[in-house]
C-alpha cells in the first residue's frame, strides 16, 4: 500500500508541475495569440456577473 502511496504522490506532484508549466506558456508568455483572442471572443477573461445581474433585476 505504501507503494502505490508514493507512486500517486509523485504522479500528483508531476502533474501539477506540467499544469504550472502550460499555463505559465499558453498564459503569460504569449505563444499562441489565437488563444487569447478566443478567450476574449467567449468572455472567459472578463468579470460578467455583474452584467447577469442587471439582467436578472429589470
């Protein structure tokens, strides 16, 4: 049991360094412009709860 223990600790842990990895890449050095242009289109990076909530009060 102790084996499969430290086998997943060290899977999680290599996991979260490629996560890391690819956001630092695809988020703050700009490689795929497209990317960006499409979380822009779908309204990812904005904050639009405010906007449903005037929405929801008329």
């Amino acid at each position: 049991m102790k084996i499969i223990e430290r086998i997943l600790i060290k899977v999680i842990i290599i996991q979260f360094i490629f996560l890391f990895f690819a956001q630092l890449f695809l988020h703050q050095l700009d490689i795929f412009p497209q990317l960006e242009q499409l979380t822009k289109y779908e309204g990812v990076n904005e904050n639009t709860f405010t906007e449903i909530l005037q929405t929801f009060s008329d």
